[in-house]
C-alpha cells in the first residue's frame, strides 16, 4: 500500500473497492479484503489514520481476535456503575474481560499490516466530496478532482456519515457527544477502576466513565446526549470541568493530576435505515453500529468491519451483487431486536432524574449476573420489558412508603 497514490489529481482509477474512512472499522475492512483476495483497493481518508484520540472501553476477546492486545492501555477483572451523591453496583467476573484500547495505536497497527502486505492497495489522503451510483458502479469524486470507479464502496467514515448525508435518509437520531480526557499523577486507592458513571444534569445526560490505566494514569469524562450531530464543545468542557471537581471520589483521584490531553467525539448510537444501499455498504459509526445503551462502537466496528469485507468479496467473485444484502440480513439478525427495545428504554435512562437511576440500580442492574451485565453492554441484552419494568415499580413504591431505609444509597458487590 503506498502513502502517496502519485499524481492523480484529474485523473480517474478503476477499482474493485472503495472504503471511506480509515479509522478502525475502515481498517478492518481493509485488512479482511487485503487477507482474502488480490481484488484491487482503494483506502481514503481526509485526516490521518485513526486520527481520533480516544481510549475506548471494549472487550478483551474482541481485541484478542484481532490481534489488538498490545495496543491495550489496561485490562479489568470488574466493571462498575455510580449515581453521583447515589448508589453504586460493582460487577466481578474473575478474569479480566474489559480492556480500553489505545484507539490512535491500534489503527496504526493495523495500517501497517496493510502496508506491509505487498499486495495491490492504494491509501489516498483526500476527503470525499461527493459519490453518484450507476447501474454498474459507483462514481467517487476526490477534493482533488480525481474520480475512481469502483464496483463496490464501503462507507466507514465514522461520525460525518458521509453515504448516510449524502442520500439523506441515514434515520440517525441519537448522537452522544463526548468530552474528557486522559490524566496523569493520579491518584487512586484501587487498582485497575473500570466505572460508568450515570447521567446527571450537572455533568452530561449521557454519562461518564472513569478507567484507571497504567503508570498512574486514568481516562475521565462525561457525555451528552443530543438529537442534533453537532456538539457544543464549550458547554462539554464545561460539564466535564464541572464533573471531575465534584464527582467523588473521583474528583478526589485526579486532585493532583495533569490533564495530558482532551478527548473529544461524537458518536452516532441510533442506526441508520439501511445498511446496505444497491452496491454500497455503511459500517461501524457511519451506520450507527454502537450499542445505544452503553454507547460501545470498538466491536462492531470491527466485526462488521471484517463481515464486511467478506461479503464484498463474495458478491465480487460470484459477479453478484445483491449477496451484499446479506449484511443487513446478518447486522438485523444479530441486533434488530435488542437495539430497538434499547432504544426505547434509552431516551428515559438518558433523561431521568437521580431517584430513577437510584430505582435502575436498586431494581434492575442488581439482578444482574457479571455475565449478564456483559451481554447488557454487548448487545443491549437482558433488559426489562415494560410489564415487568412496571410490577418492579409498583413494588419499589410500596417498599419505599413502608420503609424509608429503601430510599438510601447502598453499595452493591455481584460476584460470579
């Protein structure tokens, strides 16, 4: 793969391939094409690999079967849950099961791969200005007026959702906005704290999250959740500010520390409509691929990333191309169901005041197996349907008259 495609500007390519974006679901993407085929490749990206900083938390088989686990910054054996002045649950599974990647690092890894491959690929560092599809391809137009034909195109620009934009009709609704940051010196008593911290109205509607990492390091933030795609980054600081001066007692931790360097993001957490569109395919953030209950977009960036690429190279050999449905048949199989019931319950969890989330601890997560919170965060599983969301209401509200005691924060320890 070479950095530099040459002199192209004004000029047309004709390739098997397009894939929009080369952040880790478009790398993804690139690596299954490049390991399975000699079909010809065209990678493009506006900014630079991986050019968002974030630490994400994700699961340690994911990066284990992508060969990621060097690009770790920690790994976590529990995973817990604090209501600001509130309750707090803690989940521990025994062996770690959580990581958070070095996002930056693990695309670089895997950019290299492709670089190392020798194979016939081209990485173009341009940003996409427009795409018309035809009976028998797909036309894309570089800032720099080069135009490749491609048989198939594969959108994984991330949060700009580029195909999505372009057809408007990408039925994304939901976006949380994120800001926080990576800090040194920091002071905790506990080794390796894996927290989702809930929302307040204080802090940010979608939540925080604190992780200890190495070197006495910790990730600390707080998001927002909004209908719009556009952030307010100097209402975000402020939250975030705000969050870690009185959110004990992490403010506590990170009293002393240095803030290294602010994460900022946008990520999309309602799918689009369609994720195949006749010889196009959306993926990862451009598809609104994270799960919309704990916002976690690293596995399916990277699994459908790599169903992807296999799908696409199957339609390109059988010189078929309605095989690329297969993919919204396999992402809907997979997620249809749980992702839209998450969804609905979303919008109240986002938005309720402290003594709901006090009720969602008390009544919901601390009925949960570490198992099942791990299927929770995976795939949205094992939440409450509305009769039984319902008959644990009206049982909490009988308790609470009788006994006040009901009402107070308590801290909850579930083992495997």
């Amino acid at each position: 793969m070479s950095d530099q495609p040459g002199n192209i500007g004004e000029s047309r390519l004709d390739v098997d391939v397009v894939i929009i974006g080369a952040g880790i679901a478009g790398l993804s993407i690139a690596s299954t094409l490049n390991g399975i085929s000699s079909l010809s490749l065209v990678l493009i990206e506006g900014k630079d690999v991986g050019s968002n900083n974030p630490s994400p938390l994700t699961f340690l088989n994911v990066v284990k079967d992508f060969d990621l686990v060097d690009c770790c910054k920690e790994d976590y054996a529990s995973f817990a849950f604090h209501n600001y002045q509130g309750s707090s649950i803690e989940y521990r599974f025994g062996d770690s099961e959580l990581v958070v990647l070095d996002y930056k690092r693990a695309c670089a890894k895997l950019f290299e791969k492709l670089n190392s491959s020798g194979k016939q690929a081209v990485y173009i560092n341009q940003h996409v200005i427009n795409l018309y599809q035809h009976e028998d391809r797909v036309l894309v137009h570089l800032e720099d007026n080069t135009q490749i034909q491609s048989k198939i195109v594969i959108d994984a620009s991330g949060k700009s959702q580029f195909v999505a934009g372009v057809y408007k009709r990408n039925g994304v609704h939901c976006y949380s906005h994120v800001c926080g940051g990576v800090f040194s010196n920091v002071r905790n008593p506990k080794e390796k704290l894996c927290c989702f911290l809930l929302p307040n109205s204080d802090f940010g509607s979608g939540g925080g999250w604190f992780y200890s990492i190495r070197d006495n390091k910790a990730s600390f933030g707080y998001a927002t959740i909004s209908n719009s795609p556009n952030p307010d980054y100097g209402k975000l600081r402020e939250n975030f500010e705000r969050a870690s001066e009185k959110f004990e007692p992490y403010s506590q931790y990170l009293a002393d520390s240095k803030l290294e360097h602010i994460e900022l993001g946008v990520i999309p957490i309602s799918y689009v409509n369609k994720f195949v569109d006749g010889k196009i395919i959306i993926v990862g953030d451009a598809a609104g691929m994270a799960t919309n209950w704990m916002c976690m977009g690293i596995e399916p960036a990277l699994r459908y990333g790599k169903h992807a690429g296999e799908i696409a190279a199957e339609a390109l050999f059988r010189n078929d191309f309605t095989i690329l449905n297969k993919f919204q048949d396999l992402w809907e199989k997979d997620n249809k169901h749980t992702f839209d019931l998450a969804a609905r319950n979303a919008i109240v969890f986002w938005f309720s005041d402290h003594y709901f989330l006090e009720w969602i601890i008390k009544n919901d997560l601390a009925y949960l197996t570490p198992t099942q919170m791990l299927d929770r965060m995976r795939t949205n599983d094992h939440l409450l349907t509305k009769s039984k969301a319902l008959s644990k209401a009206v049982k909490f509200k009988i308790k609470s008259f009788l006994n006040k005691e009901v009402l107070k924060p308590y801290s909850y320890l579930i083992t495997s």
